[in-house]
C-alpha cells in the first residue's frame, strides 16, 4: 500500500478521516500517526548481533530470532490538526 499512500492519505484527509500507518517514515507524508520501528534502531540491533558472530563469540545458529527491542508511537500534530 505504500506505493499508493499518497493517493490514501488524500481520500482521507478530503473525507475528514484520520489515517494511522505502522511505518514511521510513512507517517511523514501526512499520516496522523504511525506505530512501529525504526530503521535506524533495528540496524543496530541487527549490527550488534553481527558483531557477536564476526567476534566468534556466537554462531548465526546460536542467536535466535528477535523482535525489534523497541516500538514508537509518533503523532503528527500538523496532520492532526486538518
């Protein structure tokens, strides 16, 4: 749906209809708010695991899957407002 967004968030906001994403960097485009990660902090866990294998402190097989360590609730006020 992303592809499309801006074509959403227009029918929203001419319907007068908050629109809330899960992707904070759609939430910039005119989304009222948005809930999830972010890129920035998932690299970083994903580079803090990669330097446990390259160190050879662990194996790939050894670090199980993991969700994002944080989620963000971001409000865009200017969206809110119209």
């Amino acid at each position: 749906v992303v592809t499309a967004l801006d074509a959403v968030i227009t029918v929203a906001y001419n319907k007068k209809i908050p629109l809330f994403v899960g992707e904070l960097d759609s939430m910039k485009k005119g989304a009222v708010a948005a809930s999830g990660f972010d890129y920035f902090d998932i690299g970083y866990q994903s580079g803090e695991m990669a330097a446990e294998i390259l160190s050879g402190k662990k194996k790939p097989s050894d670090i199980p899957v993991e969700p994002p360590e944080s989620l963000k609730l971001v409000i865009n006020k200017k969206a809110a407002k119209a």
